[in-house]
C-alpha cells in the first residue's frame, strides 16, 4: 500500500486547514461530486488462489459523499448489495457540498475457497447516478478432492468508511456494515478516538456523528464487528474541518 494513497485526506487535511492558501482546492471539492477506484487501497485486480485456502477480497472508492451504495458482483450475479438511505439535509445543495471527500472499503472474506468461486468479481460504488466500478479476475486453483462449500454461509463482507473530510453541516454517519447473509450472527460495536463505547447507531449499524465539530469529534474511531466469538477492528479517521475564513 503506497503511502501517498493510504494519507491522501491527511494531505487534504493541511491544505484545507490552510483556507487562505487553498480557495481553489476547496471549491473544487465542495463542487466536484465524483467517486473514484482506490487502486492502492485494494486487492490486486488478478490473482491466484489454492482451493480451500482463506480468500480475502477488497475494493476501496474515494468519494465525494459520505455514504454510498456497494454492490458485489460474482460471474454476472449480485452476491451482496449495501444500500444507503441520505441524510434527509443532503437534498440541499449548500448542506451536500459541505461533505469533501470519504475513503470507502469493502471487503469479501471466505474461510475455505472452493474452485466455483473462480471468475470475475465487480465491485460497484454508487449514489444516485454517480458511479464507479472495478472488476477483478479470480482463478481458484483445484485440488484433486474437491469439497463443495456453501458461498453465503462461508464468507463475510464488509463495507466500512475508512476515512471522512467535511465542513459543518448538523450531522453526518460512518459507514460499518456486515452482508445480509452474516447481520443476524454478527454484532457491530463503535468506540470513539478515546476507546469508549458509542451508541449512536441507526439501524443499519453506521455511527451517526450529530453537530461534528472539530474540538469533540476529530479523531481515530473503531467499528469492532464480532461473529461467532471472531472479531475483527475497522477504523476511521475523522476530520471536521473548520468554516472558511
């Protein structure tokens, strides 16, 4: 993972921490709405992979709004879809260019790979008529016994808000999700930057952050997702910049 990629809203940050030197780059973002694949963030796009080994998956998007739909794709047939309700504000203009830009990851994890789920898989990232995609090419390959698993009940994906830059607006949310096959056997817990339990969850498990500013909310948060005594610690960094002067 490059390191120009992995802090590329920490370089952000500074500019536009320094408005009086960055008016351009700021409205560029606060005007540009696009979400764009994140190469350096995500899975080769061809591999190889032995059956029957542990096969992870992920496909990150830079965004310009702070929830997103993902859709999984796996030879031409949906395998997962997150899809997200707006914040009711967004429909404003002024409040929707508030929000800067969201590094987004989603990740598909499979204990046992079994040789049929070799082939193409597509990640999508949408909002509204916005779009990005990225297909990777998957080759399994065989053992010589081969046993059968079942796809749903042996993988896990995820779709997780890896970074948020924005400027005042009354409330935004941090994505943290687990697919439809594993929601019922997973529990999903958020911490702030100071380790402590949060309980501002809507009900798709995403932390609603109300009134963010940058004294009470910047920081590192953690979304901890836990099936089956297994966990695992998904992290967001929060940035609230500050009113242009």
């Amino acid at each position: 993972m490059k390191m120009i990629t992995k802090y590329i809203l920490y370089l952000l940050i500074i500019l536009v921490n320094d408005c009086s030197s960055s008016p351009a780059l700021l409205n560029r973002l606060r005007r540009h709405k696009a979400i764009t694949f994140q190469s350096d963030l995500s899975s080769p796009i061809e591999f190889n992979i032995n059956e029957g080994s542990k096969f992870r998956l992920t496909c990150s998007f830079l965004s310009s709004f702070d929830k997103i739909d993902i859709f999984w794709v796996h030879n031409n047939t949906l395998i997962e879809s997150f899809i997200s309700t707006n914040i009711l504000e967004e429909e404003d203009d002024e409040v929707e260019n508030s929000f800067l830009l969201a590094s987004i990851i989603s990740t598909i994890e499979i204990e046992k790979t079994h040789v049929d789920m070799n082939g193409p898989y597509k990640c999508i990232a949408m909002h509204n008529e916005i779009y990005s995609q990225q297909i990777f090419h998957i080759h399994v390959v065989a053992n010589i016994n081969s046993i059968e698993t079942n796809f749903s009940e042996n993988t896990l994906v995820t779709v997780h808000t890896f970074q948020s830059l924005f400027e005042p607006r009354s409330q935004t949310s941090l994505m943290c999700r687990v697919g439809n096959n594993r929601k019922d056997k997973c529990n999903v817990q958020w911490f702030d930057p100071e380790d402590e339990s949060l309980h501002t969850l809507n009900e798709e498990t995403d932390l609603v952050l109300t009134n963010p500013n940058f004294e009470d909310n910047m920081g590192l948060y953690t979304c901890r997702i836990c099936c089956h005594n297994q966990c695992q610690s998904l992290t967001a960094f929060v940035y609230p910049a500050g009113s242009e002067k």
